[in-house]
C-alpha cells in the first residue's frame, strides 16, 4: 500500500495549566515536535501562555473546560449546576455522573462555552481556529449539541472526535482506563451526525489515547499513524493518488507542576505533577522520530494549514 502524503496537527493539550506546562509545550514548539496547541482558558497561567503564543507564533486553539477548576464566567462563579459542593467543576468522572443523572442545566454550560470563547478572543486576540473539550466532555450526550451550536455561531471550523483507530488492541492500557475510553469513543460516534449537522469539520484520523503518558514511545507512535493509515486508506473509496491524510495527534508534553502552582482555580491534578509529561516532552522531541516523519512524507501543520 502507497503511503499518502499526511498532513499531521500535533496539538500540545492543556496549554495556560501552569508555567512549568507553558514552557515545556513551547519547548516541544521550537523543537518541531508539536504544530498546534488547545488553551485552557481558566488554567491559572492562561494569559502568559497567550504571551507566549504572540511571542513564538504558535498556532493556538480553545480547550473548553467544563469539568477541572472554576468557570470563567462570572454569574456562574456562585451558583451554578456546574459547581460541585467546593464551588468547583465537578471532575472529569463527576460531570460525567451529574450528566446522567439529569443534574446540568445545558444553558448554563453554553454559558461557560460562549464565555470562554469570548476571554479566549481576549487575551489571544483573536477566535479559536478549532475548540476541542478538555477530558473530552464535548462529545458527551446533550453537550455535544451545545457544543456544536457555539461552534456554529462564531464560525469555529474545526474540532476533535476522539475516536482511535486500532485502540481495541491496546493491550497496554489498564482495564478503568480502556473502560472510559471506550466511553468516550461510543459518545464521538454518536456525536458525529451531530457536528455533521453544524457544518464542523475535523481530521480523518484521530490518535492520542493509546500514547499518553508512560505509553508514549517513537515505536508507539509510529505504529499508531501507520496502522491508523492502512486502515483509512482501506475505508476509503477509490483513492487518486494525490491523497492527503490529515491526522490529529493529541499530546500532553510539559514539566511536571510543582504545587500549589497550576491548575484550573484547585491545583495541579496527579497526572500534571508525574514524570509522564516530562516523558511525553523527551520522546516527542527525539531526533528519530523527526526524520521518522521526513521519510514518511508526514508534514507538520496546524489546523488553519488544512
């Protein structure tokens, strides 16, 4: 089979998080190992990390962020189902639970989208070219057709639906966590037609879960976006040969967060004070997977590139 020419978006997640984070993913820019990077608007080092976008002109979109920290808008600071007990956003499994039980109100949450979107414009100076969901809530049950109506309304083109190809045979993630991920690929399925509908695109192939953290290696990736290949080509009908694949990978590289510094409005989590985004920074930068990508014929671009 005749590799396709790839177009590769490698958006570095959770950008604004903390400094330590800022500086590991324009690290990982300046290095050529990512293309593309998401904002967490109301991550405690937000503004600085627009600053650093202006600075090294790193194509930046929106991470909206219903589930870690405080919203960005005021009048749901206070009162609000979004807010758990503490006043906080009620976590990645939290929202997912008060979801089902019938408990957001779905105004309130196109409230906080519209209203990070706005502080996006704000400190970056412009709209989001693309808006994914932090911990994947955009693809969730009621929330995906919100989601898809802010997207419409400010003419945001481009999302994330992470569905993986090939991650059923990921022997290497443990049973809870394949277990979500599962969860998340049944939601994207069936929030396709969804965005379909609302006029809004986003690559052919999508790859992220089966690398995070630990599990990211140059081997790793490479037999992802090769696999991920074969298997769209064969979907594909007749292909002419000039066929560009564009494909999304989602990484979270960074140094670890040293607390109380970071975080959405409660702190740094688990995962941002380990080793793994430090892991995740080293393998992405490696000289090999570099030419990997030259001798591939993959082009690193981002989103307004497509």
């Amino acid at each position: 089979l005749r590799m396709p020419q790839v177009k590769l978006i490698v958006t570095g997640d959770d950008f604004g998080y903390c400094p330590r984070r800022n500086q590991g993913i324009v690290d990982c820019f300046l290095a050529g190992a990512v293309s593309n990077v998401s904002l967490l608007v109301n991550g405690s080092a937000a503004a600085d990390a627009a600053k650093l976008a202006r600075r090294y002109n790193i194509p930046i979109g929106l991470h909206a962020n219903l589930s870690e920290g405080s919203p960005v808008c005021e009048v749901l600071k206070t009162n609000s189902s979004l807010l758990n007990q503490h006043g906080f956003f009620h976590g990645k499994m939290g929202f997912r639970t008060a979801l089902s039980k019938g408990l957001l109100n779905m105004s309130e949450v196109k409230q906080e989208l519209k209203a990070q979107v706005e502080l996006f414009h704000e400190i970056t100076g412009h709209l989001p070219p693309h808006m994914d969901g932090h911990q994947h809530v955009h693809v969730l049950p009621e929330v995906r057709h919100v989601f898809a109506e802010v997207l419409e309304e400010y003419g945001i083109k481009y999302t994330r639906v992470p569905i993986e190809p090939g991650l059923h045979n990921c022997d290497w993630i443990p049973p809870s966590l394949m277990d979500f991920y599962l969860g998340v690929e049944e939601d994207s399925f069936n929030t396709v037609d969804v965005f379909t509908r609302h006029g809004i695109r986003w690559p052919d192939i999508y790859i992220g879960l089966s690398t995070m953290g630990k599990n990211m290696s140059v081997s790793n990736i490479w037999s992802a976006i090769d696999s991920a290949i074969v298997e769209f080509m064969s979907r594909a009908p007749v292909t002419p040969q000039s066929t560009t694949v564009t494909i999304e990978l989602m990484v979270h590289p960074g140094y670890p967060s040293v607390p109380p510094v970071g975080g959405c409005g409660e702190g740094p989590d688990d995962f941002s004070q380990s080793w793994e985004r430090l892991h995740e920074l080293q393998t992405l930068i490696k000289p090999e997977l570099q030419s990997h990508y030259k001798t591939r014929n993959v082009q690193l671009c981002s989103f307004k590139d497509l």
